[in-house]
C-alpha cells in the first residue's frame, strides 16, 4: 500500500512536578498545562518520541524509492509524506482551540536521551532516565539552558529549568534554512488526536543533514504552565495494551493507470468486489489485491462469451481503505493522494504492505469510487486477518 507505519524505538513524558522523574515505561503519554495541587503555580508536560533511523531509510530506500525507480525518479522529486500520529486516550479542560507543536530533539555529537523503566508517579521517584532537568540519570547530563547551538533552543523557567532541546531551524545543502517548526491546531469539536506533518524533518534525518534525536512534542507556548485551568491531553504510548500505539505514518502515490482495452465502469447499478482475498496473511511482504468490476446490467451484444465475465477499469477517482472489524475505526482512510486503486490491462488492483499493519488484528477493504457524478462506498464484507510470522 502506499501507507506504511514504524513505530517508536522509544518514547516517554518529562513534566516538572518532579524535575527529575522518568516515565519512560508509562503506557500513558501527557501533554499538559496545569496549576500544581499543592502551590497552584503553573506546570507542564511534555513528550519526547525517537523512531529508528534504520526503520526510516528501510521506508525510504525499499517501499518508497524502489517504487520510484522505476519511473526514474529520485528522492528529492518523489512525494511523500510522514506524519507522527498518537490517539487520544482522555482529555480534561481543553481550550476551545489550541495548537500542539512538534520538533525534531536536538542533543550535540552522539548522545542520546535515555528511555528509562519509570512511571508516573513514581515513589520513591524514578530517575532512570530522560526527565524534566536531564536527558538520561545522573546529574551531568542536563538538558542546556544557555548557550544554545546555532538553530536550536529550549524554553527558560527559573526554578524549572530544562525541558528538552529543539531545533528551530536546519541548515540544507546549499546554506538556505528549512523550519522545523510542525504544527497541528485543534478546536473543540475535533477528535484530539495528534496528527503533525513533519515531512521535512524525516527527509532531513534521511539524508544526514539532521541528526535524528527523535521528536519532542508540547502544547503552544500560552497554555503551558497554565493555572486558569487543568489541561490535560493523555494519549497511548508504546506500552498501551491497546490497539492505539503511535507511530510515524509514510504515504504515498505508487498508483499506475493503463485500462488497455478494458472499458471504464460508467454506472453506479453495478458490482464491485475483491476477487484474490485469501482471508489471512503473514505480516511481511506486500499483497496485490485485484479488483472486479462490471455493471449490473450489462448492454446486451452479440458475442460468443458471457458479457458477464468481462472485467472493467475503474474511474480515476477511484480509492481503498481500511476499516478495523472489532473498533470500526478507519485504519486507513480514503486518500486521494495515497491510496488510489490502480489498473492494468487485467484490471482494477491495489497493493498493501503487511509489515505496515499491525498483527493479529482482522480488517475490512472498503473501495470508494465516483460513478455518474455520485460518490459510492462498497462494502462486500471483504476481512482479512495479520498474523505475526513467528
């Protein structure tokens, strides 16, 4: 398919309730701005993300960049897209608008923050690793809170020193400046979950002009540290024993269109169905899914072979998705710019990378199209399940 996910190497909350405290094994992950309970001054959280840099390049070099060669197309001229997605597990006393903002961490030379095994919470308190005040445990590793690097910065609390390091800006080949500022803005009827396009970062980390240090996340500026009231975002991290983990979500358009002498469907009284659904696969590999389609009636013609069995093209505005058959959640939605359905002189067909998906969880293909100027969705009850190779 051309929606691929990776998932984090590592992942936990710094906050400064405790300067010092690790979450790094917290199944919950908190953006915040709220008064203390003890003195009412205001109090933040906020959430530090690394993916492989290997999980990365494997996306680049062998889904997406193996697609493209074979147009003759390189890197820089093909399109793609990353977005660092969590799902929303509670919020309490969000504004009726207000942004989240995402930036790629930034440590000098080859340091690393520390994961930690703490939660939230914890008492006595954990410093195992990356907290508020340091990067990983032990009181030579802080966070810098004056001289920063040219390009990154940090936000200054006295007293609260710490909080993370961030780039701003990346120098490019060539000397101009690409922001790293990614942002997302919510308003209260929406459903809060994090979706930020950092697209330029991730190419960035792929070609070495940025070091991946992973992702730090925060509220905007005004409503950290906020005491008019309690917000609180919490979404599942990778210790959920849920079915919501984040993840960094590739997409992109490998879709190719040749009908050759198929005729194109111009009826919405018709079928539409996957004809090579297996009902279960292992989660590696790509899988093709073939399309039939035809109308309902087909006009009558002079011919020795059952019009019946001819097969047709969809219209160009044609797309797939998938649906979670427990949650009924989209898992992956109709896109116009990544999950459009292909043809070939056989027919309609589409692709989904099984290693993108996550295992032991059964989906629905659900196929939209637009036939005489009505948008249709086909829903044929076609499941399949994941199941882990070993």
């Amino acid at each position: 398919m051309a929606i691929y996910r990776i998932f984090p190497d590592r992942d936990t909350i710094i906050y400064t309730e405790q300067l010092t405290g690790n979450a790094g094994k917290d199944e919950i992950l908190e953006l915040g701005g709220y008064p203390s309970a003890i003195d009412g001054l205001g109090q933040a959280s906020r959430i530090l993300m690394k993916f492989e840099t290997s999980d990365i390049t494997n996306v680049i070099d062998n889904k997406i960049s193996n697609f493209s060669s074979s147009a003759g197309l390189t890197l820089a001229q093909n399109r793609f897209s990353s977005s660092l997605k969590l799902f929303l597990a509670d919020a309490t006393e969000v504004p009726f608008e207000y942004g989240l903002e995402a930036y790629p961490i930034f440590i000098a030379g080859t340091g690393e923050w520390d994961n930690g095994i703490g939660k939230f919470g914890d008492l006595p308190v954990n410093t195992s690793g990356a907290s508020w005040a340091f990067k990983n445990e032990g009181s030579n590793n802080a966070w810098s809170t004056s001289g920063y690097t040219t390009n990154t910065t940090a936000s200054f609390i006295e007293g609260k020193e710490g909080g993370g390091n961030w780039h701003v800006l990346s120098t490019l080949t060539g000397g101009s400046a690409e922001s790293m500022e990614f942002s997302q803005t919510h308003s209260i009827s929406t459903t809060h979950d994090l979706d930020i396009n950092v697209t330029n970062a991730v190419r960035q980390m792929y070609t070495g002009s940025l070091s991946n240090k992973g992702f730090l996340i925060k509220l905007e500026d005004k409503y950290e540290h906020y005491t008019t009231s309690s917000i609180r975002l919490r979404y599942f991290g990778i210790d959920t024993n849920t079915i919501y983990p984040p993840f960094l979500e590739f997409g992109w358009d490998d879709s190719s269109y040749n009908t050759g002498s198929l005729e194109v469907l111009n009826t919405d009284i018709c079928h539409i169905d996957v004809k090579n659904n297996k009902g279960r696969y292992v989660d590696e590999g790509k899988q093709r899914f073939r399309l039939t389609a035809r109308p309902t009636y087909p006009v009558r013609t002079f011919t020795t072979s059952s019009v019946y069995l001819n097969n047709f093209a969809l219209p160009t505005a044609s797309y797939w998705g998938l649906r979670d058959e427990n949650t009924e959640e989209m898992v992956v939605d109709f896109s116009t710019e990544f999950t459009k359905i292909s043809c070939d002189p056989t027919g309609p067909f589409f692709d989904i990378y099984l290693d993108g998906l996550q295992p032991e969880r059964y989906y629905r293909i659900l196929i939209k199209t637009e036939l005489n100027d009505s948008n249709i969705v086909v829903d044929n009850q076609n499941i399949f399940k994941v199941v882990r190779n070993g």
